[in-house]
C-alpha cells in the first residue's frame, strides 16, 4: 500500500465530497431558502465582522492608559473611552489620556499649559545597546541641540503634577512627609514613600546575596557615599516637581566618582556636548544591581541615553508595560 492509498481512501474521498457539496449548497443555492440555523450563522458572521470594524487594534491612548491601570492595578480601574478620550479612575475622579498629559476632568481642556508626561515615550531599553550603536541617535540629537541653541531661549510649560499628587496622596511638602517612611538600605538611612518600602527592602535583600558570590557587587557597596530618597524638590530648571518629592526614587552615589560622569547637568557644566560622553567614561553601577531595582519596577537613569543620570532609579512600573520589557526578564531569585 502507497502511503498516498493509506492516506487518502475510497472511503474517505466520499465523505470529503459530501461535506464539500453540502458546504457549497449553504453558501451559494441555499441561501435564499436557508434553514433557521444557517440565518443564524451567517447573521452571527455579520454581527462579527461589524464589531471588528467598531474595535480596531487599540490607540496609543488607550494602550497608555490600560498601562497605567495594569501598573499600579490597587489604584487604578476601571479604564473607559469617554467624552472622547480614553480615561481611568483613580481615586474617585476621572483621569484623561489629554493628549499625554494625563489631566483630571476638570483639566482637560487645558492641554497646552502642560508638557505631556516624559515616561509616555515607551522606549526604556531592555539593555544598555553598544556605544557604537547609538552613533545615529548621537548625531541627530546633536543637530537638534544646534537648533535649540540658534532660537531664543523660551521656558516650556510643566508637566502636570495632578496624577502623580493623586497616586501617591501627596500634594504639599507636609503631606509628603506624612507618607515617608525609614529604611535602611545597604547600610544606609533612608527616607521612601510607605507604598513602595516594601519593593525597598526586597532589593537590598537580592544586592546582598549577589555580593556573596559577586567582587564586584560587594566593592560597590562598600563604595557607597550617599544613599537618598525623599527630599522636596523641582528638577532641576524644569519647573515641575522631582519625583524625589514623592519618596519613589533614590540615588546612589559613590564617595569617590574617579572622574566618571553620573549627571548629564552636572557634565554639561564643563562639556558643552555632554550626551557624547561614552559609556566608558559614566559611573555605572554593577549590572546585578540595575537588574535587582529593574525587577520591581524602578527605571535606571543610565538607560536615558543623552539626559543620563546614572545614580538615580525611579520607580515607574508603567514604562516597562508601555516598553515591553517585562519585569521578570531581570528577576534575581533569593538563594
């Protein structure tokens, strides 16, 4: 027997043509004198295909916002398309997408006092890329620094502090302290929002297993000069609040830099072309570290290419979701 025989029997080829007959008679002959079922078939494939056309792949705005919603998931929901723009309840008010502003209710039609949020971009790097690699970025960030040098100097407009006061409960420096809590991370005292102490002490629990094994875990912690979190502050030259003042990131800096760069304000002070200081010249801290704070939702400020800050991480679980970099990629597990 031919393995095209035992394949394809007598048996089976009748079967394959009635099925292909009755299957042509419902499409083409029979569709004026359908049986119920078969009205329902294809009145259910109409129905489909309309909803589709209602629903297409979701917008940018919505995919930001369903971020948010999946990123702080005890504090945010239910996310909805309303008035014309994606929105999310937090705290009893409604939050609109507003163009990347992420406005309340009541100031959403006030989209151009305010500079869409910066962690809306979605490209936080899975890795740091090769220097080489980023030449191209170089270049054009460099021709865009010329541009900006060439028009007057004017001052941008904030970004709006409305969802981050309500997320975090903090609108003044009172409030905020309200919400701080003391640690001790790697020796060192501490000032981090209630919420996230937690994901704190978490951390340092994975940075102190990998010195165990890890030189170079344990030099740099032993290196250590200043551990910081909460302090009440505007970014520098932004005129909007640091995210420092909310308690949700923390600096860590060693007692001797060797003449690294760490802060692309500080570099710029001498070097007038900062964003072209290589990697090899920037403090970084060990990978193992990076990866410890990235596993619980901090963002490293080494991974900001040109306004590096290498010594700072900030807790913003919705960059990895909008990124697509999951968290889980750089999870350390506890021996």
């Amino acid at each position: 027997m031919t393995r095209f025989s035992r394949f394809f029997s007598p048996k089976k080829g009748i079967i394959f043509f009635i099925v292909l007959c009755g299957l042509f008679y419902a499409l083409f002959l029979g569709h004026k004198n359908q049986p119920v079922y078969a009205q329902d078939f294809f009145a259910e494939f109409y129905v489909l295909a309309s909803v589709q056309e209602q629903f297409p792949a979701p917008s940018w705005a919505e995919t930001v916002m369903r971020a948010f919603a999946a990123a702080y998931p005890d504090r945010i929901g239910p996310v909805e398309y309303r008035n014309g723009d994606w929105a999310f309840l937090l705290e009893g008010r409604w939050f609109y997408y507003a163009e990347g502003r992420i406005l309340p209710e009541e100031r959403r039609n006030y989209v151009s006092e305010y500079r869409p949020l910066i962690h809306l971009s979605g490209n936080y790097l899975a890795e740091l890329p090769s220097w080489e690699s980023t030449a191209a970025a170089r270049e054009a960030f460099t021709r865009q620094m010329e541009e900006r040098r060439s028009r007057p100097q004017t001052t941008p407009p904030p970004r709006s502090q409305y969802f981050h006061e309500t997320l975090w409960n903090i609108r003044t420096r009172d409030q905020a302290w309200a919400q701080q809590v003391r640690v001790y991370f790697l020796g060192h005292r501490l000032m981090i929002h209630s919420g996230i102490s937690y994901k704190v002490n978490r951390i340092e629990e994975i940075i102190l297993t990998a010195s165990q094994t890890n030189p170079a875990v344990r030099q740099w912690i032993n290196s250590l000069g200043m551990v910081a979190s909460w302090g009440w502050r505007d970014v520098a030259g932004s005129g909007h609040r640091s995210s420092h003042s909310y308690g949700i990131a923390i600096d860590l800096l060693p007692r001797n830099l060797g003449g690294l760069a760490t802060y692309w304000l500080w570099s710029s002070r001498y070097n007038p072309e900062w964003w072209n200081i290589p990697f090899s010249r920037r403090y970084h801290p060990p990978c193992e570290v990076i990866h410890a704070f990235e596993s619980f939702g901090f963002i490293w400020g080494g991974k900001w290419l040109n306004h590096f800050d290498t010594m700072h991480f900030e807790y913003r679980p919705e960059v990895f979701i909008l990124s697509n970099v999951p968290m889980t990629n750089f999870h350390i597990e506890l021996r």
